[in-house]
C-alpha cells in the first residue's frame, strides 16, 4: 500500500458554514458536496466565508465529502468576468467622488 489513494480535486463555491470547519460546497459541475478544512488551512487561520471560491480534494470513494484544500483568490477563480465587474463599479464610485469634491 504504498501508493496513495487516487483524489479528483474540483473547484467550487461555498455556498453554507456549518458547525466544526464543515462547508457546503457548490462544484463547477453543479454537485453539492460536504467540505471540511485541511489541516494546513487551519494551522494557517486562513478564514473560509460564504462565497469564496476554493478548490476541493474529494475521494473516489465517497464523492459526497471533500477536504477543501485551497482558497481562490478573486483573481485565481474562473470568474474573471466578477472580478472586472466590481473594478468597473470601483471606478465609477471614484469618478462620482471626484464630481462630488469639485462642487
């Protein structure tokens, strides 16, 4: 047994915090799975929310239950199209504050 168990890794959205570390977890491939934090992310403190994008290690063997094993950052996720949306809005907001100081 030295070979070690054979993982898909999937990225997904978070979409529910439950208790003790556990996530419900959207995959891009619409499957609604059970993930639970690694143990390095938690040694890190690395803080998981509602609407992070993350990438998820799920077993062979049960594909219900998955270590998340990653947080995306908005610029690493697959949604470019968000993260140049909120820069767009960003801009906007500046340019109505400049308008505003000039009165």
């Amino acid at each position: 047994m030295t070979e070690k168990e054979q993982k898909w890794i999937h990225e997904g959205l978070i979409t529910e915090s439950l208790p003790n570390g556990m996530f419900r977890v959207r995959l891009d491939n619409e499957d609604l799975i059970l993930g639970y934090i690694s143990g390095k992310i938690r040694r890190s403190f690395i803080r998981i929310l509602p609407g992070d994008r993350v990438k998820v290690e799920v077993s062979r063997y049960d594909s219900t239950k998955g270590r998340i094993i990653y947080r995306l950052r908005k610029k690493d996720s697959k949604d470019k199209k968000d993260s140049k949306d909120n820069k767009d809005s960003k801009d906007n907001k500046d340019s109505k504050d400049n308008k505003d100081s000039k009165d």
